[in-house]
C-alpha cells in the first residue's frame, strides 16, 4: 500500500482533480477580484462622487457594509436558494451554510467554492446598486435590512428562476440583464417611489459634489465589467474573449452615443452624461454579452445611449422621481434593452449580429426567442416590483425608511455614522 501511494503522488494532479481545469479556474480568480472592485471601490466612488459632500461617508459606509453582510447571507443560505433543488420557483435549504461543498467538489471546470464566491460579488453590487436610488435620505438600518430581506427574497429566488434551473431557464441572460440590472432598477424604482423625493429635488439642482471622484469609480466599473461579463463564461476561452470584446464596444458606443446626443440637444457634452451613458452601455450589453458579435454590440450601445438618455429624463422631469443616481433609466431601462436585444441578435439568421461563441445559433428563432425574453421580463417587473414595495413597507414598520427633515439637512454623515466625509 505504502508502494501504491507513494506512485500516485508521483503522478500529475490532473489524475487526483481531473475536472478541474487550471486556467479556467485562474481566470475566474481574476474575474472575482474585477466583480468585487466594482462594488469596492468602484460603484463606491462613483455614487460618492454624485452626492453631495455631507453624505459622501454614507455611500461608501452602505457600499461597504452590504458588501459584509450580503457575504454572509449568501454564504449562510442566499447561495442554497438560488443555486439547490429542481424546484422551478424557490431553491431549498440542503446547502445552508455550504454544507455540500468541499475541497473537492467542482462546478464544470472550476471548484464550486470558486463558482460560489463568483456569484457573491453578483448577489453583493445588485442590492449595492439600489443605493442609487435612496441616497441621502434613508436610514442606515433601514438600508441594511432592506438589501437583507431583498436578497432573500427577491434577488436569490430570481437567480433560481434564471441561473438555477428554474422556470426562466430558457431566458438568454448571460451576466445578468434580468438577474441583477432588471432587478435592481424597479427596485430603484418602486424604493424612490415610496420614500419620495429629497427636500431640496424641487426647489433646485442637486449637482455632484467631486466629479473626479465619480469618474474615477466610473472608469473601475468599465475595468471591472470585464470580470462581470468575461467571467461569466465560467472557462478562459473563446466565449470570455468575445463577451470582454463586444461588453467593450457597446460601453464605448454608449458614451459617445450620449456625449453626441447631450451636445446637440444642450449644447454642451458633460464629463457626467459621458460617464453615465458607459455604465448604460455595460448594463444594457450584459444579458446579451455572450450572444452578439461585436456588430450586434455597436448596435446595442448605440440604442442604450440613445434610450436611457431619454429615460433619464422622462424620469425627473416628466413623473417627477426622485431617483436620486438614475438606477432605474440605466440599469433598469438598459436591463430590459439588453435580454430583449439578446433574443433577437443571438440567431445565426442575422448573421455579422449575432456571435461566434458554442452556442446553437441554429436552434434560435427569433419570434420564439423574443416570447421567452419578454416573458422573463415582464415576470421580474411583476415580481420585483411587488415583493420590493412589500419589504420597503415591513422595513418602515421595524425602523422606519427616513431620515427626518433636519437631518437630512444635517447629512447622513453626521446622522448616522458621528463622522465627516471631508473636514470643510
């Protein structure tokens, strides 16, 4: 026996872990670190930049503690939900606290520890996102048991329905078109709904105060956004390679679409419009990212720049919705651009639209595919828009949603954390 092992030890790792493969699981490594710097510091920075300077401790105070504490849900039971069972609607419990998962078990060609922490930088920036929408006004606890329960409740059980094996299997949403953006909009939504608008949103402009800060964090998303999509390939392939080049173009086409856009219609490109209309063509090109060519992307890009510059402003100005960092007309809009597009350029019948990955393009008909799309689609609206409006009323029943006025007056800075962004 002694003879026997020490032969074994001899041979080449890949006989004890066959199923996994190295450079798969060193790029979804990389990819890990580039999904979480979109949280930290990345998203962190470019909200922080657009509040004003007595509330810039408060954002990246709630990026990093949704950032803790999402970890820890997801590790305790968000990952069994989303990713356990054969139900269509709801994972189960089997995996709480990972108790299925080992030094040994894979997931394709990676360790599933690998995989699990990949999609928690996922569950970590879609609640993160939300931020955006509630910025300057809700109470730290509330934000804290707010994206709690929402996982739980919302993001997870979509996960399951999209990425699990559940009843939206079918729904071509390679990063998270309807996972993460979709969900993350109408949340913004119905939350700016129910909170209302901030003291000051009627009286006069609320511009950013550090642009510097915000297009920095702007230029980490568009670096991480590699990991998000590229990542999304699970392997360091052909399939990674194009999602990285067609999530580059329609970034790229999205700002310039709406820096042009902005120019003609005000008179002026801004340094804002610019930044904002990248993150619209990274957000709209992530369901399809791993379906389209990188003509179907230029396309893509173009529409998301062109649509959520307009829904950017229907928003404010038109309902009068105090979205405070425009999550919903960006990721939301873009969210619902992007899984729609992805049905309809992903056939091969399109031909320089549609992409050069391992998928069937022959098995795509559009008609069909586009049913599927906007059945997914309008299945999240409902959904989220529901259960987010019940969270935000239960939460407003433990803690309360608000700041009061004077202390919004104040900054949440100050309110909610005794500590100054800036010692002005």
């Amino acid at each position: 026996m002694k003879k026997i092992l020490t032969i074994l030890m001899c041979l080449p790792m890949g006989v004890f872990a066959q199923d996994i493969n190295g450079a798969d699981t060193a790029w979804i490594m990389t990819s890990i670190a580039l999904v979480l710097f979109m949280t930290l510091p990345g998203l962190a920075l470019f909200y922080g930049g657009l509040v004003r300077t007595n509330n810039i401790l408060s954002i990246l105070m709630q990026c990093f503690a949704i950032t803790g504490i999402i970890s820890i849900l997801w590790f305790v039971v968000g990952y069994s939900i989303a990713f356990s069972g054969d139900n269509p609607y709801f994972g189960n419990f089997s995996n709480v606290l990972l108790t299925q998962v080992s030094i040994n078990t894979v997931n394709g060609s990676i360790p599933e520890s690998l995989f699990i922490m990949f999609q928690m930088t996922f569950a970590i920036i879609t609640p993160a996102l939300i931020i955006g929408s509630y910025a300057e006004r809700m109470k730290f606890s509330a934000v804290l048991l707010f994206s709690s329960i929402w996982l739980l409740v919302v993001y997870a059980p979509i996960t399951h329905w999209v990425w699990g094996g559940g009843w939206l299997e079918n729904v071509l949403d390679y990063a998270g078109g309807i996972v993460v953006h979709i969900t993350a909009g109408i949340a913004a939504l119905v939350a700016a709904i129910v909170l209302g608008p901030r003291k000051d949103f009627f009286k006069k402009p609320i511009p950013p105060h550090n642009m510097t800060m915000t297009i920095t964090g702007a230029a980490m998303l568009w670096v991480g956004w590699f990991g998000f999509n590229g990542g999304s390939a699970l392997t360091a392939g052909g399939d990674a390679a194009m999602a990285i080049l067609v999530t580059h173009i329609s970034a790229a086409t999205a700002a310039i679409t709406w820096m042009f856009y902005e120019w003609i219609k005000f008179g002026k490109p801004t340094a804002l419009g610019t930044v904002t209309g990248m993150v619209a063509g990274l957000g709209t090109i992530t369901p399809a990212s791993g379906f389209v060519g990188p003509t179907g992307a230029l396309v893509i890009g173009f529409i998301a720049g062109i649509v959520c510059f307009n829904a950017v402003i229907i928003i404010k100005q038109k309902f009068k919705i105090d979205d405070s960092l425009d999550v919903f007309p960006v990721h939301g809009v873009g969210g619902i651009i992007g899984t729609l597009m992805a049905g309809f350029f992903a056939s091969k019948e399109l031909g320089i639209f549609s992409g050069q990955g391992g998928w069937d393009h022959e098995a795509i008909v559009i008609s069909d595919q586009l049913q599927i799309q906007f059945t997914g689609v309008v299945a999240t609206v409902v959904y989220t828009a529901v259960v987010t409006y019940l969270i935000l009323k239960v939460v407003d029943a433990i803690t309360g949603l608000r700041v009061s006025e004077e202390e919004e007056q104040q900054g949440l800075d100050i309110v909610s954390h005794e500590e100054k962004g800036y010692d002005l």
